[in-house]
C-alpha cells in the first residue's frame, strides 16, 4: 500500500534544496528572515501580476458595462497597493534589520 505521503514528497530526481536555492538551516532568526522575506515578497509579487492580468481581462470583456469595469478597476488598484505595500514591509525589515545588527 502506498501512502499518499510517499506521493506527495517523492523525490524521483534528487533534487536538494540547496540546489534550488531554498534556505537549508539559519543560525538565528534574523538570517532566517533574510533569507524567507525575499520569497515571500517574490510570491507576492508574482500574485499581484496575476491580479493585474485579471483584472485587464476583466476591463476588457466588460463591454462597456459600468458595474463589471468599476469591480475590474478596483481589483486593479488593490492588487497595485498589495504591491506597494509589500515593497514597503521589505525595505521596513530590511532597514530594521540592518540596523539592529549594523
């Protein structure tokens, strides 16, 4: 019988994180959140452009329906927020970071 674990964490090609560019072990928090923030921050990012499609695609098969392009346009404008936002909480953690350890 196999278990569904097996399936889903079988590692037919052998592949480290370390060679992939996944953290392996920190020594202290900080170097663990210098190394998780950035792929948070790609993850993020990587959203909001999906977003952004989305809500392109949704401005254009509006068909000039005022209700569906407002609904499109603010999914617009949050996914560019979201955006900013997460920018801002990197370059915050980054500045707080430096300093604690500068």
């Amino acid at each position: 019988m196999i278990h569904i674990a097996t399936i889903l964490f079988a590692n037919p090609y052998g592949i480290t994180a370390g060679q992939i560019g996944v953290p392996t072990g920190t020594a202290n928090l900080s170097q663990g959140l210098t190394k998780v923030i950035p792929l948070l921050l790609t993850l993020v990012g990587m959203l909001a452009v999906v977003m952004m499609i989305v809500a392109g695609i949704q401005m254009a098969v509006s068909a000039g329906n005022s209700a569906r392009f407002a609904k499109a346009r603010e999914t617009l404008l949050y996914a560019c927020v979201g955006l900013i936002i997460a920018i801002a909480a990197l370059a915050i953690v980054d500045f707080v970071a430096g300093n604690i350890h500068g």
